[in-house]
C-alpha cells in the first residue's frame, strides 16, 4: 500500500516477532519429501560459485531479522536462509543451486508483498537489495535499472538529473513487486503502468537460466513479465522508459471531511472522474483521526496536481465548497510528495511487522448507497479492538489516459477497465484471535463495494489481492487469457517453482488450503 497514517506506533511490532528456524540446522519443505542443510554445506557448495560480494546468513546472524521482516506478517514466508546476490548471474546460480537440492527460493526487494499465498513457502529468500543501480542510457529515452530497485532513491535520482519514470507511489516499496502485476503509481495517466513502460528484462528462469525477454526476444514470456510477471521468473535487471520532467514543482491539497458530507463527496469525486486530466491523482481514506474527531472516522482526501495551483485550482474548487474541516496546500518538486503524503519510505505506512488483512476491489464509479454502507460498518466494526484503530479505507483515483493508451491485448495486465482501486486494510499487532474477525470485517467491505456495480464482475489488482480471490478476477476474464497463461507457465515453469504470489493454477489442481470463499 501507500498511503499516510497519523501514528508512528505502527512500526511498534517487529521486535516482538516469532523467531526462525534452529541456529545449526536449516530444515526445508521440500517440493516432495524434506531435506536438511546446514550453513557450512551451502558455504561449502554455493558460495564459490557466486561472485564476491554476494553473501549468505542464517537466523544467528544479526542480518537475518532485518532482511526477512515483512510489511504483512499474516501468513508470513518462512525462510531458512538469506543468500543475497550481488550480480544477475548470481541470481542464477542460486536457483540452481536450490534445484539440485529441490529446495523452494523465493526472491525478495522491500518485502512489501501482502498476499496470504506468501505463506505457503518455506525455503531460501534470495534477497536483491544488492542490485540497486541506475543507469540512464544514451539519449535519455531509458535506464537500466537492477532488479532491487525502490521507489524513493529512483524517484530522487532521475529528478535531479532531469527524469522521471512511473513507480510505485510509496516510497519503500520495489519498482519490481508492483511492476510485475501492471504497477499503478502517481505518473500513469501521462505515461500508463509501470509495466507498459518496459523495454526489456534480464530474467532468471525457473530452472536456472538466464535469458534476456524483450519483442523481439521471449515475446511470450515478455507479454506474462508484463501483469502476471511474479510466476515466471526473477527479474535481475530491466531497461524502462524515462521521460523529461515537465514541471518543478507539483501543486498538494490535503482536506479532511466529516462524515455528513459523505453522499454528496463522492458525488464530486465521480464528477472529477469523468474530467480528470492526466496531470491529476487523489485518494481518499476513511480512518480515524483525532485531531479531527473522537467520536467517529474521517473523510481524509489527498489531491496531487502535477503543475502549478492555479492550473488545478478548478479540479479542486468544488471540493473547497463542499466545507471540509481543514486543508493545508503546498507546491513541491515530485521527490518531495511521498514525504507531504505520509508515503515515503521513512513514513509509518512503509513500517513492518503487522497484520494486514486487505481485501481489494476494482470499480468504474462510486456507488453512493455502498459508500454509506461501507463508512458505517467500518465505524462499527473499528471499535471492536482498541488496536484496530489505525485500520483504513483506501480508495485510489490515478488518472488513466496513459493506461487507456495501450492495447489490453499487449499484455498480461487485464484490468484497464477499472478505474479506481479501493481496498479495505485492518491493521493490527499479530494477534491470532483478531484474525477471523478481520477477515471477516475485509471479506464483508469487498462485497459492499462489487455490490454497488450490479452486473460487474468482482477484480482485484494482484498487489493488492488477500489470497482467496479466483484467478478470473486477478488475470481477467476473458477465457483466452487464462488459457494463455496457463500455457506459458507449463512452458517456462513446469514444477511449479515460482508458485508463491497469486499463483497461476490449472483447473485440476485443488485450491491452496488456507483460501476461504470469495
């Protein structure tokens, strides 16, 4: 996710954390059967075969607990070992390696996946915080980037040296991990999804090998990297699209509302929707906040404009009218809105070591009769627990010209037609016996919102997905898509390697155990 909450006690969980495994021996679920290795075997066995920066630790190293924390720990990965690459063809070595042994690998950036599908690994984490470069190529149409590239850092070099390119829009979180599902962020509407930006990737296969996937070379496997990227492959380095910075400064208004001007704010945002300029984003929270009101959630919306005030004072005039209890406005250079928006990577948000049950939908239009729906049982249900409290309601308005600009065919990425992303998040300290309840409280809010659109049928953005939903709803519906993807993935993943995120299954295979109904 990526938004702003009003308490840095969010980060208070992680030291509190359930250890690993034994501090001798690391005992792997195998693909079939189980195996035993110990620190001295791959030091022995995998080490020389990797370059010399490329390092490897287990749970008595003190790298471990930072390496392998999580933005989500509900269903949390379990990991053995940390073997961080220096190189692409690290990268390489490590899976195979993991092969011959047939013990599951599972490649990590920021640690921001949410997905309770994540909790079905047990293995090595290949960790590729190593491969951070960024290098622009000649004439400035792209750079290279290396596969554990994040947002703040891209963000903040290109600017200074004149670019831009689309990421993510909090701060902490990979180019890569949102990228291999579409990537939604704060520049599509000039210049689409993050993936539509791609010109080629180096990518490690299931079985080892390296390959370079462009148009013109893997074309299939280049249409998969492209929204279903996560079940293909490793991603070690990629070339992408830049583009020259429009403006220097960038126009915020943060506005926060009470609850009685719910039905008639939502009736601007659809407004807003229906001539929304590419230069425009918005997303709007319901949550608590005190310094607003003690006795029930707030109406909390970002407006982000990327020029000058004037330019947008008429997208956001109409809202002034409506009568917000505050406002506070700022011009800034881009590298500066993540930090005024609450979403850099220094920002609560980007803080590991909770729950996260965030169950997402995909719509055209607020339904405003769901929207009161979904408002009340949130301020219902929040009360439950005092340490529900910083939970929210996300709903995400980026602009969609650069998105509406591609072909849905040219790629895996299926939901071009949603226009906004909304999502439920219950935040909590791990506690087991909130789980079902918030759960429930997430799987309740997501009907609310696919009711509202009688005769649509229920998506999901796969970064934002829970687990449960059925493939149609991440990777579309239409039956060519499906048939296509499961085609490729008996191709270039015929063991099912890269089986942890979202994961693409065939219609005789029985769904994952901790999947409940959608």
């Amino acid at each position: 996710m990526h938004l702003p909450l009003v308490s840095a006690a969010l980060t208070l969980a992680l030291a509190s954390l359930p250890s690993g495994s034994s501090s001798t021996l690391w005992p792997f679920s195998k693909l079939s059967g189980a195996t035993t290795l110990t620190v001295k075997d791959l030091e022995r066995e995998l080490l020389p075969r990797l370059s010399e920066s490329a390092v490897l630790y287990a749970e008595d190293d003190p790298r471990f607990k930072e390496a392998t924390a999580r933005w989500q720990w509900y269903k949390a990965p379990t990991v053995n070992l940390v073997v961080e690459a220096s190189t692409d063809e690290d990268v390489s070595e490590i899976v195979k390696y993991a092969n011959s042994q047939n013990v599951p690998f599972l490649a990590v950036n920021t640690g921001h996946g949410s997905t309770a599908t994540l909790g079905k690994f047990n293995g090595i984490q290949i960790s590729l915080n190593q491969l951070r470069q960024i290098d622009i190529q000649p004439g400035g149409d792209s750079a290279i980037f290396g596969g554990g590239v994040y947002g703040g850092p891209v963000i903040e070099d290109l600017w200074e040296k004149g670019y831009v390119t689309n990421t993510g829009s909090c701060g902490c979180v990979g180019l890569l991990g949102p990228g291999l599902g579409g990537g939604h962020g704060r520049l599509q509407g000039l210049y689409g999804l993050i993936s539509d930006g791609f010109v080629n990737l180096n990518v490690v296969l299931a079985d080892g090998t390296l390959v370079h996937v462009s148009p013109r070379s893997h074309k299939d496997l280049f249409w998969c990297m492209k929204g279903a990227g996560h079940n293909f492959g490793i991603v070690t380095s990629f070339e992408a699209k830049i583009y020259p910075r429009k403006v220097d400064t960038w126009f915020s208004k943060i506005c926060s509302f009470t609850e009685d001007k719910l039905e008639r704010f939502h009736e601007l945002l659809n407004e807003l929707s229906d001539k929304q300029p590419p230069e425009l984003i918005h997303w709007t929270l319901y949550w608590n906040d005190p310094d607003v009101s003690t006795t029930e959630p707030v109406i909390h919306w970002s407006f982000e404009y990327i020029g000058s005030e004037e330019a947008a004072r008429p997208y956001f005039e109409p809202f002034d009218e409506l009568g917000p209890v505050s406002c506070r406005s700022a011009s800034l250079p881009y590298p500066k809105i993540p930090q005024n928006e609450g979403t850099s990577a220094q920002d609560p948000i980007c803080g590991k070591g909770l729950q996260h049950m965030q169950f997402d939908a995909g719509l055209v239009k607020y339904n405003v009769t769901a929207q009161r729906a979904i408002y009340n049982l949130f301020a219902e249900k929040v009360k439950h627990d005092p340490s529900l409290e910083y939970s929210f309601i996300v709903m995400e308005g980026y602009s969609l010209q650069g998105v509406d600009n591609v072909d849905p065919a040219e790629s895996a990425f299926a939901l071009r037609d949603d226009k906004l992303l909304v999502a439920i998040n219950v935040q909590y300290p791990p506690n087991p016996s909130l789980d079902d309840f918030a759960i429930e409280w997430g799987k309740q809010t997501r009907k609310l919102f696919n009711d509202g659109q009688p005769g649509r049928r229920p998506t999901t953005y796969i970064n934002y997905a829970f687990g449960d939903e059925p493939m149609e709803a991440v990777y579309g519906y239409e039956p060519w898509r499906l048939e296509k993807l499961r085609g490729l993935k008996k191709k270039y993943d015929p063991h099912g390697r890269f089986s942890y995120f979202n994961p693409i299954t065939f219609e005789d295979e029985a769904p994952p155990s901790h999947s409940p109904e959608l």
